[in-house]
C-alpha cells in the first residue's frame, strides 16, 4: 500500500513528469511542452492517467515530414506513441485541447488511423467531460472525406 505522501506526490505534476515517457526535440528545447502534457494528465481521472503513464509514449517534433525509424528502449517497445507537431497552433489552451483530444482517441479504443466525424465527436465529447475544449468546430471535413471513401 503507498503511503499518502507518496500518493500525492505521484499525483503531482512533478511526479508525473517523473513516470512520463517523452521523446522529441522540443523537450531538449524548453520542455513548456511536456509540462502541458503533465498539466493535461493532471487533470485526467486517476485511473486514466495511470493507464496512460503506463501505456503511452508521447513524441513532440517541430519536423515536417515522416519519421522513418524510431529506437526505443526495451522498457517502452510495446507502447503506444501519440506524436504531436505544435508548429500550426499557437495557445497553449488549445495544445492542452489537443492532447486531451489525442489521448481521448487511446482511451477510447480509436487506434487506426481513418479519421472520421463519429470518431472525432466522441474523442472531443471525452476531452470536454475531462473538461477541456473541443478540438474541432465542425467535423465537416471529415463527413466529406467519408463520403469520397465510399
């Protein structure tokens, strides 16, 4: 059993920053990214903050383009990697919005990646619950790119 102390500190952004897995060059940059990330996972129910300390990797670049390998420790091989580029958006609230929104997608089981409204409705309705903003205004675009699928 953990002593409160401990609890607490777990709980804390320090604590968890300290059980984060972060990979990117905007973290040897000036972290402000990867505490955005503790803030956002502050902020998540305890068991889905835990579940995705425990199952996520996340990636930051200010790269354009592909990444064509990734080498990573045998302790984070089988996790799931959430990769965000911050370049387009610039307030932080909705880089917050975004992270709820991306790790909403993990928790609700949306691992592929099709996009489509139904999918980014219900990952926007989970990150609003947690109580940040909805990542999109309209889902329209991803109504029409569905159709052209078909």
């Amino acid at each position: 059993m953990k002593n409160k102390k401990y609890e607490e500190w777990e709980n804390s952004i320090e604590g968890i920053a300290y059980n984060l897995k972060v990979i990117g060059d905007v973290v040897i940059k000036d972290g402000w990214h990867t505490s955005m990330i503790c803030q956002v996972l502050q902020k998540l129910p305890k068991k889905t903050r835990e579940k995705i300390l425990e199952e996520v990797i996340f990636i930051h670049t200010t790269a354009w383009g592909t990444i064509h390998q990734l080498h990573v420790q045998e302790d984070i091989k089988n996790r799931v990697i959430i990769i965000f580029n911050f370049k387009c958006i610039k307030k932080d609230e909705k880089k917050m919005d975004t992270i709820a929104h991306e790790i909403a997608h993990y928790i609700l089981g949306q691992l592929d990646e099709t996009n489509d409204a139904k999918k980014e409705r219900a990952a926007d309705d989970l990150a609003e619950k947690w109580g940040f903003g909805r990542s999109y205004k309209t889902y329209k675009q991803f109504e029409e790119s569905s159709t052209h699928r078909s």
